[in-house]
C-alpha cells in the first residue's frame, strides 16, 4: 500500500506476463519486441514464457526450438502422451501455469478426458513413471540402474523402451526445470488462465511493495556500491594465478556444499491443491540437500568421471539423437550467453560470475568440478543470491518477490532473467546426468 496524505492507496495491480517485472520495462527492450513481433506473425499471440525469454533471443529461438522437438516431432510416445508426462513434472513443483497450459495442449492432441481427472486414472504405464519424476524432481542424484530396469526389463509390466523412457525423462527433466523459470521469473497467468485462483502466482500488493522498497534512494545508493564492489572482486578472481592442490580444491568444494546447506530454511510443506495432487503421489518427497548434517551422504558425482560432453551426449545421441543436439545447442548457447555489461557499466567480461552461478547450482545436486575453485562462489555470489538460486532451483514454489528484488538490486530485470536460464539450463543438465548415468549403468 502506498500512503498519500495519511491514507493507504491500493497499488495497481501487476499487469502483464511477469509479478516481478513491469510490462513497461519488458516492452523497453528492443531485441524483446522483435520476438513478439514475430510470435505475433505466426501466432496471433505471444504466451508470457517467450515474452520473457524474449529478452534474450539467441537463446530464446533455441529453446523454442527444443520445446517445439519435443512435443511435436515425430518420436516413441503419443502426442498426448507427452503433454500428459509434462503435467505430472508440473505438478510436483505446483506449477498451474504448466499443469494448465499442457491439460488443454493434451484435449488437443486428443487425450482422454479421464485422464485429467487424476494420475489414477491414466494406463498403468504411465503411472509406472511416478517414482522417476519424482526422484528426477527433487533428488536426481539417488536414480540408480534398478531404477531404469524396473521400467524396462523384459519381463516388467506395461514395459517402457529405451527410446520411450529417454524421450520421458527429458520431458519430465524439461518440465521440472521450466517450472523454476515460471517461478523463478514471477510469469503470471495467461489471460485466459486468470480465472483459475490457483493459478495466481504471488501477491500483487506483495510484488509492487517489494519493488518500491527496493527503488528508494538509499537503497539505490548502497546498491551502486554493490556493483562496483563485485566488479572488483571479479577483477581480482580474474588476475588470481594462484594454483591449489586437488585436496584443497575438494576442500573448498565441501565448504561449499555444507554452507549451501543454511540456504534456505523455510521450506516447510503446504497441503497440495486437488489440482496438484490428483497427478501427485508422495507429495511429503521434496527436495532434501545432497549432504545433509549428520547423514551418510551419496558420493560426489565427479564431472570428470561423468560430464554431459565426454558421457551424457554421446549416450543421448545414440538414443534420441536430434534431442542430444538441440540440448547441447542449447547449453553451449545458455552459458555463452553474454552482452559484456552488468548493471550500469559496459566492456565488462562476466564470465567468472556466469561460471560460478552454474556451479553453485551443480554443487547444490552434487556435482563438482575438479579444476574449479569453489571459493570463487563465495567471493561472487552474495547470501541473497544464494537464497534464491537455491530456492529456485530446488524449491520453485517457495519463491517470493521479496527474493527476487533483494539479489542484485541495481541490475537490469533482463539481466535476473539471464540469471534464470543459466540457473533452469543447469539444473536441467544436473538432472539429465545423473538419470543418463544410471542408464549408461544398466546398459553395461
């Protein structure tokens, strides 16, 4: 609420495809309105997803591009099938905006209607998958081979092929981490999804304060300072020549991972809405850190023993080959994604800061990098950037706006979008390793 005159005003209402970001603001941006333009040509529309990636359209065609592959192109599974397994990925992380949008995507491509009415009432093959969304949702890394062989041994019931089971954990894996995006960037409902009051993404009132408290003058001032403080120290990270041995480098790696570990704490689980829960089955199963205190932690998976470009693709290329290219298209896309400025200054290499935020996110699903020294994620990443990375990557629905606009204040709103898809193009990799590990496992 405002105050005029010793009266609350009621704030507007936030408008448009984004809580967080002002239409206004979006529109601003040149490269943002050429998409729309074109997804106007060949739609009639633009939905609120692309409207946002939008503001960054090298990657933005990549994705569509990938999105449209998956759900349109020839392959093992119905048409219906996929939108179906995009609504169960959906709903672990109770996003409405997917659930919503594939439900009528599944009507279209001549789904059974039943179907909509809970999970229980889909092919028993179908309901054979819940243990891997689940696990792909929350805790990738516990996906071993036993796993792949219950779905497609021989002898299993309403058995799944290979090919099929690939093409569903990239759906599944795509889903989970297209729903941080949609938390993640605030997008609201589209227009003709508004009516659905589980579909609303945060508190309008809560949004516009947070924006006004974070704009005030002192605020802004100490937020300049901010700036240029992390640009020296990701000058001074640049010029280190200082080398560690592998013992310290897992040190600081563990360092990393026990502090991620205070980051965030309330994250305690609400009761699922019968829209969520209908097509969800142990909904207490969230996400738990990778090492938690006083727990025999599962071993570290090594980016040296098993990366996506010496492991995974070549094993996605032999299974669903087109996918495997337009995935590595579009991580080589996502993390060399620059403009060289951050916030108001230009010329700037943002690498180091870049690297270290796809890092931090691997570390946080137990993933290390043997040549990387993790003490460069606490010299670049301030604790609120930490509390919403994780919370987004690990928790979506947990997210609010007041996490959005306390990391980076003085940064342009493109500029946390990027943040996004780095953080949704990690976490989906992370996911996709782990459950192409234990395939790679079962086939051997």
């Amino acid at each position: 609420m405002k105050e005029e005159a010793g009266v609350d005003q009621p704030q507007t209402l936030p408008s448009g495809p984004s809580a967080f970001i002002p239409i206004e603001e979006i529109l601003d941006e040149g490269a943002a309105q050429e998409v729309m333009s074109e997804a106007l040509l060949s739609e009639g529309r633009v939905d609120h997803i692309n409207t946002m990636m939008g503001l960054h359209p090298t990657y933005q065609t990549c994705f569509q591009r990938t999105h449209n592959a998956l759900l349109q192109l020839d392959g093992p599974l119905p048409l219906s099938w996929r939108h179906f397994i995009i609504i169960l990925a959906s709903a672990r992380h109770q996003c409405s905006y997917l659930v919503q949008h594939h439900s009528s995507a599944f009507l279209l491509a001549g789904g059974d209607e039943s179907w909509l009415r809970g999970l229980h009432c889909a092919p028993p093959k179908i309901q054979r998958l819940q243990t891997l969304n689940k696990l792909l949702a929350h805790r990738p890394w516990i996906i071993t081979q036993e796993h792949i062989q219950e779905l497609v041994c021989p002898g299993a019931e309403a058995r799944w092929s290979l090919a099929e089971l690939i093409q569903a954990i990239v759906l599944m894996s795509h889903a989970h981490s297209l729903a941080s995006f949609v938390w993640g960037c605030g997008v609201l409902p589209e227009p003709e999804q508004s009516g659905d009051e589980s579909l609303q993404m945060c508190s309008p009132t809560e949004s516009c304060c947070a924006r006004d408290k974070a704009r005030n003058q002192q605020e802004w001032s100490e937020a300049v300072n901010e700036v240029k403080l992390l640009m020296e120290k990701m000058m001074i990270v640049q010029q280190q020549g200082e080398e560690f041995t592998q013992e310290e480098m897992v040190t600081r790696f563990e360092r990393e991972r026990t502090e991620s570990l205070l980051e965030p704490a309330d994250v305690q689980r609400s009761v699922l809405p019968d829209c969520f829960s209908r097509f969800v089955v142990d909904a207490d199963f969230t996400y738990q850190d990778f090492s938690p205190r006083g727990v025999q932690a599962p071993p570290t998976m090594r980016a040296q023993d098993y990366s996506w470009e010496d492991h995974g693709f070549s094993l996605m290329n032999r299974l669903y080959g087109e996918m495997a290219q337009l995935l590595d298209e579009k991580f080589q896309v996502v993390c060399a994604l620059t403009y060289n400025t951050m916030a108001m200054h230009s010329h700037v290499d943002t690498s180091t800061l870049r690297k270290a935020i796809w890092n931090y996110i691997h570390c946080i699903y137990g993933i290390r990098y043997d040549d990387y020294n993790y003490g460069e994620v606490n010299q670049l990443l301030e604790r609120s950037l930490k509390v919403y990375v994780k919370t987004v990557a690990c928790h979506p629905e947990k997210t609010t706006p007041r996490m959005y606009f306390s990391f980076w204040r003085q940064f342009r709103h493109s500029e946390k979008v990027h943040v996004n898809l780095l953080l949704m193009e990690a976490r989906l990799q992370a996911a996709l390793l782990y459950a192409l590990r234990a395939i790679t496992r079962y086939m051997t």
